[in-house]
C-alpha cells in the first residue's frame, strides 16, 4: 500500500484553491457554534446563585448543570446523521431556532423552581448538538489538504462557552437574571435568519440514502469510529476535565484563592481553543496521526511530571498550559483524521458519534481526580493515570502508521492526468 509520506511531497501535483464561497461558509458554521455552545453553557455560571437561591444540594445542583451537557453529547449522534441527509442550511437555524425555545423558558421564570430548570437544561442540551452540524458542512466546502486547517477553525468555536463564563454573572449583576437568556435568543435568533440567507451547502455534495436508524447501525461498525471517538474522548474529553475542575485542583494543591484558579482556568481555555486550528493546520502538513502521536506524547510527559507537584511558578504553570496546548491540538487532528478517512456522505453521522464521546468523556476524570485525592489527600495517582492513558493512546495512534487508504490519498491530492490516465 503507499504510504502518505511517499505520495505527498509532490509539488507538481495541483491543489484546488479554496473560493471565497467556502471562507464565507467557514465564518458562519463557526459563529453558529460558538453561539450555540454560549447559549447550551449558560447555566454552569449561574449554579452557585440557583444552589443558594433555590436551596439546592450538591447533587441537584450537579444534575442542573450535567443534564444540558448529556443530552448535548448524546444529541450529536442523530444530529450528525441528518445533517449528512439535510444540510447545513436547514439544520443550522434549526437547531438554533430550537435552542431558543428552552432559552427564553429558563430566562423568563423557569430558573424559579429545580423541576422547571431540569426541564430547561434538558432542551437546552439541544444547542450542544450543533457541534456536529458544522464538520460535514466545513468539510464538504474545502479540499483535503485544507480541511485539516478549516476544521481546526471551527473547533475554535468551543470559546462559545468562555461567552458564557465572562459574562452572565456580570449581566445579571448589572441587569437581571433574565437578561443573559433574552440576549442570547436574540441573536440565536438573529444568526438563525442570516445563516438561513447565507449559509449554503457545497455543490454537488455527497447526500447519505436511507433511514437515519440504518445509517448509524452502520456508522457504529466503521472502524475510523471507534479509533477516533476514543482519541476525542482523551483530547476533549481532557479538556473539559481540566476546565472544569481545575480551579479545584489549584485550590487544593496550590491553596489559591478563587479568583485567582479561575483566571487561571480561563488561561487554560484559551491555550486549548487557539492551539485546535494549529492541531489542524499540522494535520495538512504532516499527517493527523503524527500530530496525535505528539500530542498525546506530550501529555503524557507533562502529567507525569505534573503528579510530583513541582511548585506553581514557573514549572507547573509551564506544565499546565503545555497540556492545553496538546489536548487542543489533538482535538483539531482528530477531525483531520476523520475527514481524511470517512467517505463524503458519512462525515456527519461518524462526527456526531466522535463528539458524543469528547462531550461524555470530561465526566470521567474529573470524578476519578475527585474521589483519589479524597481517598490520598493527593492528585498523584489520577495524574499519572492520565500520564499512562495517554502514553497508550499515543502509541496506538503511531502503529496507525502513515498509510491510508488510496481513496483517501486521492482525496487529499488530486492526480494529475498522464499518459493512459483520465483525471479523476
């Protein structure tokens, strides 16, 4: 079989150039997810107001803020499956249309009662989806050897939360607490009539037949998704973990006063969401699995040494935003893989399964992390039970090797014609 690193390098080979059409498309897909994800996150900064306001426990207040989560993560799966059927274009404002309902629900008095905000937050989980609307869409807009970059931008739209996290308690601080929920369906709203206007599909894209059911039956025997929903369940997986109990971990282990580990975490967030494009721009240059290969070496690396709890300044913070850089580029090479290993017409369906494992693989770790230092008093043994994790994954992804298959090759660089051969 031939091996990626022997057909690439020829230069001679034309790439097709990416149209003006395709950015465009690029811009509105990641605006929908961002906007989205801000809108599905909206609750998560607002639990210590329901937790005292409603005299919610520790438990009521976790499902409050898990239920939209699952039900996003788990959504993926058939949302993905209709947007290989549907398109973008309808699916985009529909999801965000939808979203809107549960928004203005919670806003203008379902935050009053626990019963009312588990039924919100479970609609809510809807806005999560979206996720898996974008990828078949960006993916059918740009040629192989782009795609890698372009899905990486896109993956950049999980910031949306950080919306979430730096501005609803301060509007409802300012303003009212039904405020941050009117704002957001507006311009849920809003996008939903511009994308319905401007977002198109590419021509001529691929359409899946058959039922939705059948479509996912055969989607779960793929191969690429069970190797790639086990990568994305390590890389954003990791990073949902890291973002949402590190201000925990650096209270407990570094004695930091709140503020400070949140600003911190927010560092953390950042790091990963600008290093997702730079994961997919490698991807074009030297193949998703050498990107994944070195990014999870990395964490391997930097959890083992992070078990020893070296002091803050500079080490551990070095640490810390070493393995952001890595879990957010590894995510950005997930879906260059992907792509280069899924047929056209299946992209959406292996991408909703692939999501649904990054979304319900950041509730793992955290619990493990949890309940060690409470056995321990130490984080040690979860670190380096993530060191090891990905240590094996790493090296699982690196026997993968450089070959793909030849339909994949001629996906990322078109043949020219010679002699005897027609291009394709």
């Amino acid at each position: 079989m031939t091996t990626y690193a022997s057909r690439m390098p020829a230069s001679s080979r034309p790439r097709p150039r990416v149209s003006r059409a395709a950015w465009q498309v690029l811009v509105l897909a990641t605006l929908g997810f961002a906007l989205n994800f801000w809108a599905w996150t909206l609750l998560s900064p607002l639990g210590p107001r329901f937790e005292q306001g409603l005299g919610l426990s520790a438990f009521e207040l976790s499902m409050v803020v898990a239920v939209p989560v699952i039900v996003g993560s788990l959504g993926r799966i058939p949302v993905g499956a209709l947007t290989d059927r549907l398109g973008g274009r309808v699916m985009f404002p529909a999801v965000s249309l939808i979203t809107v309902l549960p928004v203005l629900f919670i806003g203008l008095g379902g935050h009053a009662s626990f019963a009312a905000l588990l039924a919100g937050g479970f609609v809510l989980g809807i806005g999560g989806t979206a996720f898996a609307i974008g990828i078949p869409v960006v993916n059918a807009w740009f040629p192989a050897h782009r795609r890698g970059l372009a899905l990486g931008i896109y993956g950049a739209g999980m910031g949306g939360s950080a919306i979430a996290a730096l501005t609803t308690v301060p509007l409802v601080n300012t303003v009212n607490i039904r405020f941050p929920f009117l704002l957001a369906a507006a311009v849920l709203i809003a996008y939903a009539l511009i994308a319905a206007w401007l977002l198109r599909d590419a021509p001529g894209r691929q359409i899946s037949g058959g039922s939705v059911i059948r479509r996912l039956a055969s989607t779960v025997r793929l191969p690429v998704t069970w190797r790639a929903s086990g990568v994305y369940a390590l890389s954003f997986g990791g990073f949902v973990a890291f973002s949402v109990y590190l201000p925990t971990y650096l209270s407990n282990s570094y004695g930091l006063a709140d503020a400070d580990a949140a600003g911190r975490m927010g560092g953390f967030v950042l790091v990963a969401v600008v290093a997702r494009p730079v994961g997919g721009w490698l991807s074009d240059r030297l193949h998703p699995t050498r990107v994944l290969a070195g990014a999870y070496g990395t964490v391997a690396a930097c959890a083992a040494l992070q078990a020893f709890a070296p002091p803050l300044m500079p080490l551990g913070t070095v640490l810390l935003l070493v393995i952001a850089a890595a879990l957010g580029a590894g995510a950005g090479a997930t879906f260059a893989l992907v792509a280069l290993l899924t047929s056209p017409e299946r992209v959406g369906a292996v991408t909703g399964f692939v999501g649904a494992a990054g979304g319900l693989g950041g509730f793992v770790p955290p619990l493990l992390m949890g309940a060690f230092y409470g056995w321990l008093d130490s984080y040690a043994v979860g670190l380096g039970l993530l060191a090891c994790t990905a240590l094996v994954v790493g090296i699982l992804i690196s026997r993968m090797g450089q070959r793909v298959p030849e339909a994949a090759l001629d996906r990322m660089v078109p043949r020219e014609a010679g002699p005897g051969r027609s291009p394709r």
